[in-house]
C-alpha cells in the first residue's frame, strides 16, 4: 500500500467535476477554451460542501446566464492527464436552448470560453473530452461509471 503523504499539499491536483447535457434534437452544446484544441460539456467544479445538481446549475448560469433544470443522472468518468484527474459526474439538463442561438459567455470571467452546437455524429471531429462521453452521448444504454485509467 501507498504511504500517504504527510502534507496534502503533495498530492496531485484533483478536481470534483459535474457536467451537463443540453441537447436540440441531434446536436448537443459544447464548450471549449478559445485557445483549446479540445471540447467537453458544459459545467464545472462542485465546492466542498455543494450538491452536484446546485452545482451544475450554478456553473451552467455562471457560463451563459442560463436557467436550468438538472434532469436525469446519467454516470460518473474517472479521468486522468498529466499529473491531474478528476470525477465527472454527468446529467442530463432541461433548458429552453435552441441550436439556432449560440450562448455567449455570461460575464468577463467567462470571455475564454466559446460555445458551439456539434451533432451527435460530430463528437470525434471536435474531440469531446472526456473520452467515454462520445460513445455515451451516442448510446443511451451505457454503463453508470467509464474510466480513462487503466
């Protein structure tokens, strides 16, 4: 067994993830870093303490001043880069979004951010990650938890 370090500090970063699914019909809303080469789904870190649905909700308005309803629990990805990993937990979301209107960012603080409406068929073309969230957003019948570990 691993010894546990004795200052916390010394781990790696890890990070408490929710993720969103904001779908129209086949297209799904997306999210990338205007510098990124990769998408992933709306949302972000849970703070200690906070309920994963407030939290999505919370980071769904903070990114493109949208008011949601946090639907149906659809799985857990572990995932690791680097030195980092992390826990997604992913839901579907109730919205009144439509493909035809792409969010803006909310506020300064989300100006790095872009939002985009990719089909279903399109994941791999705009490299969603985490990597198991492409066959899970194109197969309802999937397993509750994925892994990029391993």
């Amino acid at each position: 067994m691993p010894e546990v370090p004795p200052n916390q500090n010394t781990w790696p970063p890890f990070h408490y993830i929710v993720r969103g699914i904001i779908r129209d019909g086949d297209h799904l809303l997306l999210c990338k870093q205007k510098d990124g080469a990769y998408t992933f789904l709306l949302g972000g870190h849970i703070d200690l303490g906070e309920a994963a649905k407030v939290a999505l909700a919370r980071e769904i308005k903070e990114e493109i001043n949208a008011d949601i309803e946090v639907g149906q629990f659809r799985g857990a990805i572990e995932n690791a880069w680097d030195d980092q990993s992390e826990i997604s937990l992913v839901f579907e979301v109730k919205h009144s979004l439509t493909k035809d209107v792409t969010p803006q960012p909310a506020s300064p603080a989300e100006e790095h951010l872009e939002f985009l409406w990719v089909h279903i068929d399109q994941l791999f073309e705009h490299t969603l990650l985490p990597t198991p969230l492409v066959t899970w957003l194109q197969n309802e019948n999937h397993d509750l938890w994925a892994s990029t570990i391993g």
